[in-house]
C-alpha cells in the first residue's frame, strides 16, 4: 500500500513538474535574448545543485500513519546532548549581544558625564556647547601629546 502511494506521489509530482515546466517554456519564447541567457544559466544551477542534494541524506522523513515527522538522520530524533549543542550557540549569541549593549551605554554615559563636567568646569559660552566638534576637542584635550 505505501508504495502504490509513493508511486502515485512521485507520479504527480512528475506531471506537475512537466506542466510547470511547459507553461515557462512557452512564454520564455517572447523574453529578450539577455534575459533568457540568464534563466538558462539559472536552470543548469538548478539542475546542478539538485543532484547534488539528491545524493546526499542527512535527515529523513518517517511516515506513519497519516503523519510525517522529520529526523536528523537517526530514527530516535534528538538526543538530549544534540539540542544543548543547538541551543549553546543561541545562548552565547543573546550573551554577547548584552555584553555590548552594556559597553555601549557605558561609554554613551561617560561621554555625556564629560561634557557635562566640562560645562560646569569651563567659562566657554554655551554656544560652544551647541558645536558639533565640541566633543572631539573634548577628546584630543584629554589625550596627552606625543613626543617625537
């Protein structure tokens, strides 16, 4: 029974890819030469990279019943020691994305905290403060001058 049924999906599958194909034949007639170059490049692409992933299995689908389910090339699923490795990466992603995040509202705070600072501490005119540049001279102030 399963394989009556898997060859009447195969054959239906067949038949609609022939369709497909000949709707797209028949109006690939009227494009222009340069496109049409492109979509048969395109199809040797297709072509290519599809017996490429026919030759390789690593997952499978188990049939039973009137459901599917998809393994990762066992037939016991994940272990509990593959979806740590899969969730360990997601972990240290969001990890690092807050150690940056934090970096980042540090160094925001520090700058604000000198111009601040030097608003109070100097007797510049507050239209200084309104200088795009007033931070970057802020800034090679701080730095001491290099000897030569």
């Amino acid at each position: 029974m399963k394989i009556s049924l898997q060859k009447n999906s195969t054959i239906l599958q067949d038949r609609f890819g022939l369709r497909t194909a000949s709707y797209l034949s028949a109006g690939s007639t009227k494009l222009p030469h340069d496109i049409s170059e492109r979509l048969r490049s395109a199809r040797v692409q297709a072509v290519s990279q599809r017996k490429i992933t026919s030759t390789q299995t690593s997952a499978g689908v188990v049939h039973s019943g009137g459901s599917a389910a998809l393994t990762w090339g066992s037939g016991e699923g994940l272990s509990w020691w593959s979806r740590i490795g899969s969730v360990l990466p997601l972990i240290a992603l969001v990890t690092g994305l807050l150690v940056i995040n934090t970096f980042q509202s540090d160094n925001r705070t520090q700058e604000l905290a000198e111009v601040d600072a030097a608003l109070l501490t100097d007797d510049l005119p507050p239209a200084a403060f309104a200088d795009p540049g007033f931070v970057q001279f802020l800034k090679t102030r701080r730095q001491p001058a290099s000897p030569l």
